[in-house]
C-alpha cells in the first residue's frame, strides 16, 4: 500500500516568520488548530514537527489560505518579560490538554517520569503571584521600529529588572549581589545591545546572563562575599531560603526556572545549558530536597506560592535605566582607554627592544683549552750556606758590580 506522501512544511524559522507576517500570535495558531500555545511553540523551535491532520492545518494557516482574525489576549508591554521563553512564545502552563497522539512525542517525555504536577498554575487567591513577582505572564507584543536604542532598552529594563533582582536573590540570598548581577548583565546587554535586540528572546537573554553572573564561583573571593547577608526577618522564609542555598546551584537554578519563573522543561533544560533527562531529574532531586526538610512544600502548587512570598517579602530596588546604562558606557570607555594604553606600552617596549638590539652579529668568544706538558711552578726553598756567602760577597761588592765587569778608560 502506498503512504501518502505528507504535505511540505517550512523550516521552523520560516514559519515563525510567516505567523508574524500575518499578525498571529501563538495563542491565535493553537486556538485555530486545537493545540496548546506550548505544542505551536515547540514547532517553532524545531524540537516537534506537527503530522497529520495539524500539519495541513498548520501549513494553510501560514500560507494564507485559511484566514484568521488576530486578537490580544492579555496586554502586556512592548517587550518580553524577565520570564517569559522566546519572543512571543511565554510558556502555557494552564492548559492541561494533551499533545496531538499524532506529533512527534516532546523531549520532556524522554525524561524520568516527573511529578504529575510538574507544571501547575499558581492557586489563586490573594497571595502573590510569581507573574506579578518573579515572572510577569503576559504575551509581549513585538517591537514598534519607531523607538530608539535608548527606549527599547529602557522598556525591556524596566519590565524585566525588579522580577530579576527578586531571582537572583532566590538564587545567591544576598540583596547586593543580586542587584550587581542585573546591572551588570544589562550594562553588557546595551554593549552588546544590536545582539540583544535581534535576539528571539531578548529577556531570556539577560536572565541568563544575570543568572550565571550571581552564581560565579569568583564571588566566594571578594572581601565582603566572605561573610553572610543578614536573613529574612520571617522564620519561614529563612527557613526556605536555607534550604534553597543547600542546594548545589545547577538544581537550585533548575528550580527557580521551573516552579520559580513558569519555564517548561525543555526551556528549562536550554537555559541551564543541559539535557531535558538530566534537567527533569535535577528538578525531582530538587524537589525531594525542599520536602525533606519542609514537608508542607511536598506540593508544586505550595511550593511556586512561597517562592513567591520570599521574593517579594525583600524590598529589593533595581536602580533606574539611565543609571545602568551611563555605567555600561563608563566600563566599556574604562576598558577601551586600558586597552589603548596597554598597545602604547606594548609599542613603546618594541620600539625600545628594536633601537637597543644589536644590528650585527658578533661570534662569542671560545671558551679555554686547558695546555698540558707544562712543568708547574715550585715554589723556592731555604738558601743553602754557599748561597748565603755567595749573597753576602755580592751585596759586600762596588755598586758598579765586580772589577773585572766595570770597563777602565784606556
């Protein structure tokens, strides 16, 4: 029997490309085609491809022939948030329904089996929600090309620093350190900011370079890193931050991403630069970690509530744009001028090098052959008794010498 040959799909970049040529948002692909805002997301990136049915689907949505009216689900600002994934492409954790039984199984799925809760929504309620603290949710529109380089970073810095300050507390518990990580991460991301600003996901961008900036090793030698941070005033959130800090940092960043910020476990995986096995494993070590010692945390939905508490009961300020960014420009004028007068040193030591050096070759000297046949030298001895009369008759003698030696006048 002959398959049916399946119909051509573009590459993932290009159907990216033509979803947004169209005005579409993930959430207007998954409402059409029935799927979750994840699956058209993984799509997206290559690690699924839809089949059947969602695939002819998917390919009349991208080249036009099946119209679709875009909509705004919730508003956010024009700039992705310090938690979301790509560029438009914030994970979906409150939709439970299934993938299509016909797509290529997620990567997830090859990992150990998980919590069945791996992914729960915050419980709602009063409490604080990790999209308003740590992680804001909303769908970022994308960026209008009528803002400079100085507003689109001021924007992307005032959406994403307070909820990453608040992470990089999580992650170090130090007040300090967690503000130096975010401005230093965004005064490399104005350096680099024709990068960052092409980049698929700007956001995510910093927050790894936050990330990894506040779990450098080389902090444990700085003076004032030697000594602990006061805790948290409340003993439950001392007692939480406690056990986070035991936690090897790869788990505890694993953690923070993923019942912290809101990532799925293959974002999760990529950010810590690890497989989704190993990134799902991490996360139940993790886990199993903070239940022991707090078993009223045993629950994700528990668990993602008090992240949230802990991180907004510090009052932690990130400090304002224009700030981070005349520092930014001040490190980099500071590193040119360094990098200027180490070349005129260097130039100066070669043209000295050059107007000492010899300008002819001059052979070296042979080293000594040792003459041998040689009697060696001895030494006089006491004088005999004829040598001494003998010595006396001279000395007694004329000053001219003997007679028969001095020369008479003829």
């Amino acid at each position: 029997m002959t398959r049916t040959p399946e119909t051509p799909l573009p590459s993932p970049k290009e159907c990216r490309r033509l979803r947004e040529a169209q005005s579409l948002s993930q959430a207007d692909v998954a409402a059409v085609l029935g799927v979750t805002r994840a699956t058209v997301r993984s799509w997206e990136n290559g690690r699924t491809t839809p089949r059947g049915t969602n695939r002819d689907a998917y390919v009349r949505l991208l080249t036009g022939a099946q119209k679709v009216t875009p909509h705004q689900e919730h508003p956010a600002p024009a700039l992705v948030g310090a938690a979301t994934g790509p560029v438009q492409a914030s994970p979906d954790r409150a939709e439970p329904a299934p993938e299509p039984p016909s797509e290529t199984p997620p990567a997830s799925e090859l990992a150990p089996e998980p919590d069945p809760e791996l992914g729960p929504d915050p419980a709602p309620g009063p409490e604080p929600e990790l999209g308003s603290e740590l992680s804001p949710e909303a769908e970022p529109e994308p960026l209008s090309p009528s803002l400079t380089p100085d507003q689109a970073f001021d924007a992307l810095y005032a959406f994403c620093a307070p909820a990453l300050v608040r992470q990089t507390y999580l992650l170090t518990g130090r007040r300090e350190l967690a503000r130096e990580s975010v401005e230093c991460a965004f005064q490399l991301a104005w350096y680099r900011w024709p990068e960052v600003a092409m980049d698929r996901d700007p956001a995510g961008w910093v927050r790894a370079t936050a990330h990894e900036f506040a779990l450098s090793p080389w902090h444990r030698l700085r003076p004032r890193h030697r000594n602990p941070e006061p805790p948290p005033a409340a003993p439950a959130d001392r007692a939480l931050l406690d056990v986070l800090l035991q936690l090897p940092p790869v788990y505890r960043r694993t953690l923070l991403l993923y019942d912290g910020v809101g990532l799925d476990l293959p974002e999760t995986a990529a950010e810590t630069e690890a497989s989704t096995p190993a990134a799902a494993n991490r996360l139940l070590h993790a886990r199993e970690a903070v239940a022991t010692r707090l078993p009223e945390l045993a629950e994700p939905k528990e668990l993602h509530r008090r992240l949230a508490e802990v991180a907004s009961a510090e009052r932690l300020h990130a400090a304002k744009p224009t700030t981070v960014r005349w520092g930014g420009e001040q490190r980099a004028r500071h590193w040119t001028r360094a990098a200027i007068a180490f070349t005129v040193v260097l130039i100066g030591a070669t043209t000295l090098t050059l107007r000492t050096a010899p300008d002819h070759y001059e052979p070296p000297l042979a080293p000594g052959a040792t003459v041998h046949g040689v009697p060696p030298r001895v030494a006089p001895g006491p004088l005999s008794a004829e040598q001494l009369a003998l010595r006396a008759k001279l000395k007694g003698e004329t000053v001219s010498g003997p007679e028969r030696l001095v020369p008479e006048a003829g």
